[in-house]
C-alpha cells in the first residue's frame, strides 16, 4: 500500500477515534467537525509523527489541527506548513480568528505536550540566511526534500540522528548548510568521514554535531568557522506557584545551632543513664541480680 495512502488511514482513524475540538471553544460554539487528510501527499510526512487530524467551524471562523506523537514532529511540520504550533499540534485558522486562539487551544484540546523543541536552528549564523526556508530532518524522506545531495548512509539514521536545512545568499553564490546532532560524539566523529567524501561539500565536527556546507567553497569555508558546539539545557518544567526560599544563616545562627544541638545530644545522655541507673535500681529492689544485669564498681579512691 502506498505511504501516502497509510499516513491518511492513521489521520482517519484517529480522528473517529476521539474529537479534538470540543463543543465550545471559548464563546463560541461548534457547528461542525470533521477528519481530516495529511496536509499534503509528501510521505515526509510519516516521519513527522503523525497523530491525527481534524477540522472545526466554530462560526466566525473555521480551525484545523494536527496532532503530532512529540513537540519534534509538531515542530519540523510547521516549517513546512504554514501554521501556529501548540506543543505537539500544528493549527490553521481563517476567518475572523481570536487573537488569543493559541491559548483557547492550549486549554481545549486533548493530550498536549509541551516538552521543549529542538535547537538545531540556534547554530545557523543569521547572515544571508534565506528566512522561513528551514528544513527539519527526521528521516531518508526529508533529507530527500531537504538535502538531496546528502547521502542518507552518511546521516544514519539508525543512530536517532536528526538534523536541520538552512540556505543562504552569498556573494559567491547560494549556499546551503545542514547541521545533524547525533547522540554522541563519538557517533559524529564515526560519519564524519562519510560527509567528508560528497562532492562540493565541506564537512566539520564540534561535539555531537556536524555542520555540512554545500555551494562555494570560499563560503562554505567561513560560514562553517561560526558554528561551535554549546551545551544548551531546556527547561520544560513549570516552576512551582510559590518557590523555597533558601535564605543564609549567619555566623551567630549557626554558633546557636550548633550550641542547641550539643545541648540536646548532653541533655539525651544524661536522660538515658537515669533510666538506666533507675531501671537497675528498681530491679535489685525486686530481688534481681542476673549476671549481664550486674553492674561492676571499681573502687579506685586510693589509687
């Protein structure tokens, strides 16, 4: 069966599986709904992760979503597509849309993730860069789209390599640049061979990433030299509504600390003989003098 023919079985199904849209978004209610096809016939769209999709009219205004299996798939399928991402869903609206649509989605619709998004496109140097042409990678498909003079066995794509298109204008002449993030370094510095050896292109390693410039080499040469590999941590948590506050003791703080627990631990020590030194007591009174009882004075006054 044809990809094309797959991916819309996986669109149909989901949506009669369960409404996306609900009856009432915000003041304005549902007239209708129905399933929706793949945004296009590109089977580079299987590799997005597809989830399902749907239609709503909501009266003034009509609205489709997309719903991706991650925050990467929603992601990558927005650069083509011309469209507003809410976590994992990918959203088109006309008529006379409200402008704070995305948080009206944000609250309505089923199962969205808001896990952080890739960062490939931090590395790309913002001169000459050909805007909202970016191309993201997940698969043999779309670096067929993106970059068809990259072999996929040079990308291996069974490490979870992913990547990102960008294109450039340069004096010398266009220009396009893929950076790939593989999961270890030592994965990158294995293909950077393999990059190595495509014709008109010049390859370079920094960390997890290769950067490949294919287009005048002068240019390729200068633009690779910008790009430098940064540990970036995300944060997809939201912090708590009312953080600890961690505050510094003083020197006289701790001082006082330090007393009280001494104080406690003597005051536990001399507690702890008078109930022993009681309990003994109490037991020879009542006739007891079990030898691990027996308590042994050493009488050493005129030693």
């Amino acid at each position: 069966m044809p990809r094309s023919l797959i991916l819309a079985a996986v669109f149909i199904s989901s949506a009669c599986a369960g409404t996306m849209w609900p009856d009432k978004l915000g003041n304005y209610q549902r007239n209708s709904v129905s399933a929706l096809d793949p945004a296009s016939g590109d089977p580079s769209w299987g590799e997005y992760g597809p989830d399902g999709g749907e239609r709503a009219d909501y009266g003034p205004f009509r609205v489709a979503a997309w719903r991706f299996k991650d925050t990467t798939g929603a992601y990558a399928a927005s650069l083509g597509l011309n469209g507003v991402r809410v976590g994992n869903y990918l959203m088109q609206c006309d008529g006379k849309c409200p402008k704070d649509l995305p948080q009206l989605a944000d609250a309505s619709l089923p199962h969205v993730l808001h896990t952080s998004i890739p960062t490939l496109n931090t590395y790309f140097p913002a001169k000459g860069l050909v805007p909202r042409a970016n191309q993201y990678i997940l698969g043999v498909w779309t670096l067929r789209g993106a970059a068809p003079g990259i072999p996929a066995s040079a990308v291996n794509f069974e490490f979870g390599t992913e990547g990102e298109v960008a294109h450039y204008r340069t004096s010398a002449g266009p220009l396009t640049l893929a950076i790939f993030s593989f999961p270890l370094p030592s994965m990158a510095r294995q293909q950077l061979p393999e990059f190595q050896k495509i014709q008109g292109a010049a390859a370079k390693r920094t960390g997890p990433l290769i950067a490949v410039a294919i287009g005048p080499s002068a240019a390729s040469a200068k633009l690779l030299e910008t790009i430098n590999y940064q540990g970036i941590v995300a944060e997809n948590e939201r912090p708590p509504v009312k953080p600890l506050e961690l505050k510094p003791e003083t020197a006289g703080q701790m001082v006082l600390a330090i007393i009280s627990l001494a104080a406690l631990v003597l005051g536990f020590c001399l507690l702890s003989g008078i109930a022993v030194g009681g309990i003994l007591r109490i037991a020879r009174r009542f006739g007891y003098s079990a030898a691990e009882g027996s308590l042994i004075t050493l009488h050493l006054e005129g030693k």
